[in-house]
C-alpha cells in the first residue's frame, strides 16, 4: 500500500492594484497564472532530467503525470497561494522528501527571475526553449500587479509585465547548437544532489563552464588533476551567443582524454598510398627512367658509395 505526503514547493503572492484594494479577495481570473507557472516548472523539470541523464532519449514512463501540484489552502487574510506537492511513499517507508528535477527547476525559475531584475546573465543551466514559454505567464496582470515568489531566502524573485519584457528579449541573445572541442578542464564542482559544474580553456583563451552527471564525474576530475599533461576532447550541446561565441556546455555526449602534444587521429584524412601514387604521377617519365634498376639490391652504393653486390 501507499499513502501520500505533502510537501510545501513555492509560495506565490499577489501584488500591487486590485490585490492591494481588495485585500483577502484573489478573482478566479489568475487562475491561469498558476496554471502557466505549473506549465513552466513541468518544462524545466523535464529539461533538467535529460541534462542529468544525457544517455537516455526518452523521458521515464508517466514522468509527467507523476508530479503532482495543488493547493490545500489559501492563507486566511493574505494573497498567497501556497503550492505544494504530493508524493506517493509505501507504508513502511519513511515519510522523507527528498528533493529532484522539479525542485531544481522551481530554484532556476527564481533564479531566473532574479537575474533579469539584478540585470545579470541568465543561469548557465537555463535550456534557451524554456525562455518562450514566459510569454504566456502573467497576461491576466495589469501593468502595477505582479507575483512574488518565497523560492530564496532573504531574495525575493518577482515576476511583472517589465521582468517579462527583459525576460523575453534575452531570447535573441543565444541559441543551441552541437559542439566538438578540445580544451584543458581547470575547474570542477561537485553539485548536491547530482553531478556538478566545470570549467574547460579552450586554446582561443576562452574559459567554458558546463555540466557533468555522476557517471562523468570521475572523468572530469582526473582531467583536472592531470590538466597539465591531459586534454579533454568533448562532444555534446552547447549554447552560443547570437556572435557565434560558445556561452556554455549543457551537455556531454561522448568525450576522451588527450595527451598534451599528440597529434589527433583524423578519420577523412586520405591513406598515404593514395598520396604516394599521387606524387609518382606527376613524375615525368623520362626521370623515372633514370631510376636505377637495381636499387633494391645496391641501396647502400647509391646512398652511401660502398661496393656493389654484384661486384660491379
């Protein structure tokens, strides 16, 4: 058997305009402001799975349908939503929650926020798709409301008609595209919960940050320890700016160690046979007719002068 346990995931509060002359009153008309916010957390939680699990194509069976948010009660006298969500335990399990995707993705929704009232950049985990879907999050505001989210402390992440202006500008300014590079890894950082960041010199000069999952984790950090004598050669997604420069790594694919100074295997290169027959044809014939016949067995009498096998 199981049984269900709540766990508080953010609190929205309602400001300015009508929320402020009708205080304690919230119209059914936000009703969709919630309903986006619950769109835009599902997409990020979604995105950040596949960032922690670059092996797998497919999002887990019912992924979705597994995360369950709702309301239990409405603060009396206040305009705050309290959002929670429910998880499904055995019986004789303990009644921990322990946090995933979804708390993640709540974290970079405020982070978000944050950084375009602070005028900073974007979170480097922030998947560019997720940028539109804030188009449609608060067009039942008027100009003077807003939303405060309670996601971090002694910070309060806001969302209004300007934060989505900024917001949704930001947009033009990157894109994603695949990547393949070689660099020396400087930095890494192991996350809480799962994986964590480093940072790669490419031989531009460029310091990259990006992310790895627990499975590359051992990778990363021996790369580091030898970043003297190794380099890391990566393939997977980056994001770019709109100038073509590589913001950021958001995913690995594959990547191998290099020793400094080798000289990379190069696949399309052609065989040297090929080049060999190639620079023989353009030899006049009369110069090939001066090649000695019996080179093979005089080798050393035309290199270095000694005596012919055959006495001559």
């Amino acid at each position: 058997m199981a049984r269900r346990i709540q766990h508080p995931l953010r609190e929205l509060r309602f400001t300015g305009g009508r929320f402020e002359e009708n205080t304690g009153w919230l119209d059914l008309d936000i009703l969709p402001e919630l309903l986006m916010y619950q769109k835009i957390l599902l997409e990020t939680a979604k995105e950040e799975w596949r960032r922690r699990n670059p092996d797998r194509e497919r999002l887990p069976p019912g992924f979705e349908k597994s995360i369950v948010l709702g309301i239990h009660h409405i603060k009396a006298g206040s305009l705050v939503v309290p959002i929670e969500r429910i998880i499904e335990v055995d019986d004789d399990a303990m009644p921990l929650y322990v946090e995933d995707e979804v708390d993640e993705a709540a974290r970079l929704i405020d982070e978000t926020l944050l950084a375009i009232d602070e005028d900073v950049l974007l979170p480097q985990r922030l998947p560019s798709r997720i940028l539109p879907l804030f188009e449609d999050w608060g067009k039942t505001l008027a100009p003077d409301e807003g939303i405060v989210l309670n996601g971090q402390a002694g910070r309060t992440p806001r969302f209004d008609a300007g934060v989505r202006e900024r917001l949704l500008s930001r947009k033009h300014e990157c894109y994603e595209d695949a990547i393949d590079l070689v660099g020396e890894v400087r930095a890494a950082e192991l996350r809480a919960h799962e994986g964590g960041s480093f940072t790669i010199l490419l031989a531009n000069g460029d310091a990259v940050s990006g992310f790895f999952t627990d499975e590359q984790e051992e990778e990363i950090t021996e790369a580091l320890h030898e970043h003297r004598q190794v380099r890391l050669k990566i393939k997977g997604v980056g994001e770019f700016e709109a100038s073509g420069r590589l913001r950021k790594i958001l995913r690995i694919d594959h990547f191998e160690e290099r020793s400094v100074g080798e000289i990379p295997f190069d696949q399309h290169a052609r065989p040297i046979w090929e080049v060999i027959a190639e620079i023989g044809q353009s030899v006049p014939e009369e110069d090939w007719n001066k090649v000695p016949t019996d080179i093979a067995e005089n080798l050393h009498h035309y290199l270095y002068g000694d005596p012919r096998e055959d006495g001559r």
